[in-house]
C-alpha cells in the first residue's frame, strides 16, 4: 500500500471517531426526560350515612336489618339525611316506609312514618289492603313472641253441636301469610337496655287483609276463639313454588331481575286464603268425634217412627249406630245392631 492510500484510511478513521464522540457527548449531556405522575385530588370523605340495606317498598316495617352506615362524599351531604353520630337510629325501629327506597340509597326523614304520627297505619297498608284487629288470649298470641312485621297464621277453634250426641271439635287453619301491624295499638318492638326485643303478652292484634279476608275474620271472631301460629321466614320460598304449581302467578320469560324480585315481592306480602287445613278431636284423643253430629230428628219423623226420638232426661242415651226397630203393638223399641 503506498502513502497516499495509507493516509486517506488514517483520515477516514479519525473523521468516524471525532463523529462518534461527538454524538456520545450530545446525547448524554441532553437530559433524559422525566415521566411525572399526575396529582389527582381525593374527593373529600364526609360522614357516614344511613342507607338501606335492600329495597324497602311502600308499606314496609323498618327493622334492625333494614339499614346500615356507610360513608358518603362531604359534597353530596343533604339535612335530611341520618349521620352516624348525629342521630339516633334506635327510635326508627317500627317504623315504616312512605316513599320507596332502593338498596343503598340513603334514608330520608320524610320517607319514614313514625308510629303514633296521623297517617302511620294507612301508610303501613299495602294498597287494596284493609287493617283488622283480632282478640287473642296470651297462649293464642304465641306467648307474646309476635312482633309487627311478623307473618302468621290463623287458626280458627271451633265446637260444632246441634245433633244426636256428643259436639264436634275442630280446629282449622283458614288464613295463611298474614301480616301483623300492630299488638295492642303498639307498631313498634320495645327494646330493654341491651337492644334486645322484650316480650310482653297482648289481648288484641292488628293484622293486614283484603276486604274479602277481612270479612271473613270478622264472622270467625263470632264463630269460635281464633289463636296465631308464627310462620318460618323460609315459608315464602315454598309458597312461591307452590303459586306458580298452581297457575297463580306468572313466570317472567325473559331473565329480567326486577320482574323476578316484583314477583317475589307478591307471593311475600300476599295474604292466602283456601286450601284449609283442619284437625278434629279424633285426631288427637280416640274418645272424641270425627264428624259432625247427625241432626236431630223433626217432630213428623218422630211420629213416623222413621228417625227413633230423642231420649228423655236420665233415659239411656240413643245409639249412634246402626239399630234395630222392634215394634210391640204401639211400643217402638230401639236395639243397637248386633246388640241382644
């Protein structure tokens, strides 16, 4: 390689290193830049709020589980609202719903009727719905343990006479998921120092019906002595399988949950009539009856001789079986079937 050749190499290599160092130097004397983070300003945390635990529709009895607190933005505090610490939740206890609430949103003073406040009762009615009062003694009562907002059912005592023999006694269940209101004009559950429910005895009870069950209860009052049997919270669940069974409600086609919870809502709240169930004295001793007595015989049939007359006092009582007339000349005598 001659000189000339030699040099030109020699300059190459110098002018790429020159090049290279100054590109090093102005890339790293140029600062790097610097991702800074975005400052977003907390929305200000005010106090807690009172809100409903699940939906309350018109009419419902507010109880322990019906609300609960929970923090609520300082900006979208309104006066209506109950604050934790500012007021006192226990006085809401029986109280009951004007104006319908979803679940949580936050409780309003003016969507809440206070017992003893114009208008409480009518508010607590369901629409349609008629308030009646029933007298029940303490052990008809369930011993006190029903509270307002509890479900029951009525079981109507009776003695059925006006035959041949001894009265006919039964009991039947004639209503079913019946709503109490109220025990002895109270709508609300006392509560001792601990906030425990106190159980009081009562002799009168109010409890919700439509217009044809109210008359119905207004003439049971008057046919025998009617006592309250507590229903299970779980009840509604079969109640429910049982109404659609029957054709009583219809079943929403599409998977929609408001339609499903409405329908809930009416089998829960809907108060059931027929269907009864009853219970005889011979279902519970073997020396009672199990059907209604036959009736007495008229006076024709008794000259007739085709029903035997009553017996006179101290005379042996008539047979309830059958028998066998004896006639000896104008003398009938009445033999019991397979008696001598």
């Amino acid at each position: 390689m001659d000189g000339k050749k030699f040099g030109l190499l020699v300059g190459a290599l110098l002018m790429a290193g020159v090049s290279a160092f100054a590109v090093k130097s102005m890339l790293t004397g140029a600062a790097a830049p610097t991702a800074q983070a975005a400052t977003i300003e907390a929305q200000p945390v005010g106090p807690e709020v009172l809100v409903a635990t699940r939906a309350l529709p018109v009419g419902t009895i507010i109880g322990p589980d019906s609300f609960r607190f929970t923090a609520w933005p300082k900006d979208l505090i309104e006066k209506a609202y109950y604050l934790k610490g500012q007021n006192d939740v226990a006085v809401l206890q029986g109280t009951v719903v004007r104006q319908d609430i979803t679940a949580g949103q936050p409780v309003t003073q003016g969507s809440l009727v206070r017992p003893g406040d114009r208008g409480f009762l009518a508010a607590a009615l369901g629409p349609g719905m008629r308030a009646v009062t029933l007298s029940v003694s303490s052990q008809a009562g369930v011993a006190g343990f029903v509270f307002p907002g509890d479900r029951v059912d009525v079981v109507l005592t009776q003695t059925v006479g006006g035959g041949v023999g001894e009265p006919l006694k039964a009991a039947e269940t004639i209503l079913r998921n019946v709503r109490v209101l109220a025990t002895d004009q109270r709508t609300d559950n006392t509560v001792n120092d601990q906030g425990k429910s106190v159980v009081s005895t009562f002799s009168s009870v109010t409890v919700e019906a439509t217009p044809k069950i109210a008359e119905k209860l207004a003439v049971a009052q008057t046919v025998g002595a009617l006592s309250l049997s507590l229903r299970s919270i779980a009840d509604n669940t079969a109640d429910l399988e049982r109404a659609i069974a029957a054709g009583e409600v219809s079943v929403p086609d599409a998977a929609d949950p408001k339609a499903e919870r409405k329908m809930l809502l009416e089998i829960a709240s809907r108060p059931q009539e027929g269907d009864a169930t009853y219970s005889t004295g011979a279902d519970v001793s073997r020396f009672q009856r199990s059907s209604v007595p036959r009736p007495a015989p008229t006076a024709p049939e008794q000259q007739q001789g085709a029903v035997p007359a009553l017996a006179p006092a101290g005379a042996p009582p008539v047979p309830a079986g059958p028998v066998v007339r004896v006639a000896r000349g104008n003398t009938v005598t009445v033999v019991p079937a397979g008696g001598k």
